[in-house]
C-alpha cells in the first residue's frame, strides 16, 4: 500500500500499476463532493434540466455534461458486465426506434427490450435509420443470449427488421465432416410478428398482426410468458419508449435544447436506461409487500439499487495478459547478467592515459613577449658563440 496526502493508493500484483478505491467507479479522477455528484446525476436521470441545476447548484453546463457523459460510459460498462454474466432466455422481445429531432439533424434511437420482466436489453443510436441500425440492435440482443431456445420477436412495419433478425439468430452448424466451413442456420424456435397501424388524421384505424415466421401454436405460447398477453403487440416497447420521451430531456419533440452529439444521446440513453432496470420498481413486477425491479424479475440482482450504489459500482477490469512479443525470434541464448559485457566498436590501438601524470599539452606552444632586459641579457650570453660553417 503506498500513502500520500490525499486518499490511499494500492498496487496491482500482476500489471505493478498503482490505484485509488474510486478506479472503475464513475468518480475517478473527480474532486467535487460524492454527495454533489450524485444529487446531479439523479436529477439528470429524471428528466431535470440542465438549466434548472445550473441556476440550483451554480455549477457550469460543461461541467453537468461531464458528469452525464462520465455516467453513462459507467452504466454502459455496468449493463454489459451483468448481461454477459447473467444467464437470459429471451422468450418474447420487443424492439422499436425513436425518432430524434435535433439541431439541423434528426436521429435515430433503437431500442429492445424482454418482456416478460420489462428488461431493457440494449440500444443504438445512428444518424440514418437504415439497415445497420437494426443490424447493431439485435447483434447486441443475440449477444446476451447464451443458449439456442424458441424466441418471439415483435417489430413494427419497417422492412429492415425481418432480414435483420434472421441475420442475428444464426448458428454455426457443421454439416459435413472433415475439413471446410460451417453453414449458418437459421434457430428452429425463431418466431417474428409484425404489427403494422395505420393511421388517419393522426388516430389509429386500423391494425395489421402479421405473422412473418414460426408456428402459430408456438407463438400463442410464447405470448403467454407474459401475463395478459394474447395477441402480437408493440404496446410495452412503445411504453418504454414514452418512459425515454419523459425522463430524456433530449429527446423531447418540442424544445430549445435539441440533441447535437451522437455521443450525449448515446450516454444519456444508457443512464436512464440502467436505472430504468436497476433503481426503479416496475408498477406492474411490484407487490404490496416488495418493490421489484426489471432486473431483480430477471434474477440479476436481488434488492432494488439506489443511486450511490450504481456510481461506486466497480466493474472488474479485463484480465492482464503478457504484452505479445514482436520481431524476429532470438537463434542466440540470452546473455548470461551477471558476465561481464563484451566492449563495443573497434579495439583500442593505443592503451588509456594514466590518471596520476599530468596531461600532455595540446594545440600550438603558447606566444611569450620578452621584456627589453631580458634580451639584453641574452645577446651578451650568446653574442661569445662563433658558427662555422663548413
């Protein structure tokens, strides 16, 4: 454990990284009051506006869209560690988009949810409603699913959805032995309605329940997973959907405030959605002597979360694994540490300078002006020498 001023600090065993009690919460690395924070966080997942807690608590709209977005990337990681732990059977699924209007752009948010205990099972939101939207919604609802069972999936009349649900419930099967790939197969259970309204003068006239594939008998037993369902529906999504309209303050179709970035609606998207699952008691999954979540009707959890306790949620990082090693591989054995190492570069011709002498002088010999004695003196010592020259 290292110490310091401020919070305690702790030392991954494996990856040698140290690390505070706040890493893999939503807090990390933040330094307003916890209680600050989630009074924010709740009023945002109400449906509060950002003004309104601007003007109550004097903090800057950056700063409120920071929390948002820091919460949503948490209940994103949330969702996704329980689902991938929790064992599913989807029985009847529900799926339909929003559509978003904002500043010179519309969007598009699709959602999916189980029904029989209102589960929230994923979202995508994209600028274009096309295929791929579907595509990405179902790949995430096929993802939460661990077994082949019998599936009813309900949709409204867009024409993307049905390719799409074929596409995501698929598995490989080998039909041949020996060696090649395996085909995909479509699940025998799948089973896919459709439910088209049409409408006059904005009122419902009329209802279409199409029945794309699977067996009738099947269906009818499907639908009857859930209590008081007899006929193919979109009723609870479009709930859901009224429930994302309410508590979304982005998503309303009359505003000054329309959505601008993907991304806020995205994260804003999975913080009401997860506390959709987790902190709200269902009025029709609640008892008079217990308050039931989606996810506690869905054997996820077994008490009704708050608020705190979704934030401070630590989500267990990936496991570490050992960097790859990349380049060529050694053919010489590693050289053994406690040798002495081979010198480098060309041999020494010349042996090194002893320290104690003194050093040689360098460059040309230093200019002395003599003083006129000096010379005298000289001239009378040598002027006695005579030269020969032979």
């Amino acid at each position: 454990m290292v110490h310091d001023r401020q919070r305690e600090r702790y030392r991954c065993k494996v990856c040698k990284k140290t690390f505070t009690s706040r890493t893999g919460t939503m807090f990390e690395g933040l330094r307003k009051p916890t209680e600050l924070i989630v009074i924010v966080v709740t009023l945002l997942a109400y449906g509060c506006p950002v003004q309104a807690i601007v003007k109550a608590f004097r903090l800057d709209e950056r700063t409120i869209a920071n929390w948002r977005d820091r919460s949503g990337a948490h209940c994103q990681r949330v969702h996704e560690q329980m689902m991938q732990q929790a064992d599913l059977t989807l029985s009847h699924v529900q799926a339909d988009e929003i559509r978003v209007k904002g500043r010179k752009k519309v969007i598009w948010m699709a959602l999916a949810m189980l029904v029989p205990t209102r589960l929230w099972l994923a979202g995508v939101v994209q600028p274009t409603r096309d295929t791929p939207l579907a595509d990405r919604l179902f790949e995430q609802v096929r993802q939460w699913t661990k077994h082949i069972s019998a599936i009813l999936v309900c949709v409204d009349g867009w024409p993307a959805y049905p390719h799409s649900i074929e596409r995501a419930f698929r598995s490989k099967i080998k039909r041949t032995a020996g060696r090649g790939r395996c085909c995909l197969e479509m699940w025998s259970g799948l089973v896919i309605g459709q439910v088209i309204k049409r409408q006059y003068k904005h009122r419902v006239v009329e209802v279409e329940r199409r029945l794309l594939r699977g067996d009738p008998h099947q269906a009818q037993k499907l639908l009857q997973t859930t209590p008081g369902c007899t006929i193919l529906n979109t009723a609870y999504i479009e709930r859901l959907n009224g429930t994302m309209r309410e508590r979304l303050a982005q998503l309303t179709r009359k505003c000054r405030h329309a959505a601008c970035r993907l991304e806020s609606l995205h994260h804003g998207m999975y913080l009401l959605g997860v506390t959709y699952n987790l902190c709200w008691s269902h009025q029709q999954l609640s008892t008079n002597q217990q308050q039931i979540s989606p996810a506690m009707a869905s054997g996820l959890t077994d008490h009704l979360w708050s608020i705190v306790e979704l934030l401070t949620y630590k989500v267990v990082p990936e496991p570490w694994h050992e960097p790859k090693k990349r380049g060529r591989k050694r053919i010489k054995p590693l050289p053994d540490p406690n040798q002495s190492k081979r010198p480098r570069g060309r041999p020494r011709l010349r042996p090194l300078p002893d320290p104690n002498q003194p050093k040689r002088p360098r460059g040309r010999p230093r200019k002395v002006i003599l003083s006129s004695s000096t010379v005298v003196w000289l001239y009378r010592k040598y002027a006695s020498f005579r030269f020969y020259i032979f």
